[in-house]
C-alpha cells in the first residue's frame, strides 16, 4: 500500500472506531505519556482488548512511520503472528491498531 493512500483512506475519517478518543489521545489532551495514551486506544477502543505486549509494539510502529520507514519490519510479541509471521510492517501495525491520529501526515 502506498503511503499517500494509507493517509488517504485512514486519516481523519468519522467511521474509524472510537475516533473521537483516538484523536484526543493523540493531542495529549489529557495529559498523560504515550505509552498510557497507547494502552488505553488498545485496552478500549478494541475488542476484543489488544495485549498489553502490542503496546511498545505500537509505539515502535508509530516511531518507524513518522520517520518515513513505513514499512519496516517490527518484531512482535511472544504469541503474536501476522499473516503467520513474526514481524509486521509499520503501517500494517498502525492500520489494525487504528493508530493514524499518532502519524504525521508529512512524506516525502
């Protein structure tokens, strides 16, 4: 998937799963760390809940894209395959976590 139509077609729109939260976590509004912010979009905004060990999963996805790596491989957790493999692509990541509210939308 290109990086303009991951933007194109996750950013910003009002069908995406407690969206409304996701957005105001991302803006810190509530003024608490990344890692709590992620785990909360995880534990909440999912069900069922995704594994606290996707958090630092997550943030390392979301690290990896807004510095334009979209898709580098992130190894993940002990009991966790995609596609029946041990690692996953950033952007994948993202997109099944509904983390785009945490991605720049800046490319080059």
């Amino acid at each position: 998937m290109l990086h303009e139509d991951f933007l194109s077609r996750w950013k910003g729109g009002n069908t995406l799963m407690g969206n409304t939260l996701s957005t105001e976590l991302a803006e810190n509004d509530f003024g608490i760390d990344l890692n709590t912010a992620i785990t909360i979009q995880l534990r909440n905004n999912h069900y069922p809940p995704v594994p606290y060990s996707m958090v630092p999963v997550c943030i390392e996805a979301i690290e990896a894209y807004n510095e334009g790596d979209y898709y580098r491989e992130i190894e993940l957790p002990e009991g966790v395959s995609w596609r029946g493999n041990l690692a996953a692509p950033a952007n994948q990541i993202i997109m099944s976590h509904h983390l785009e509210n945490w991605c720049n939308d800046e490319y080059e």
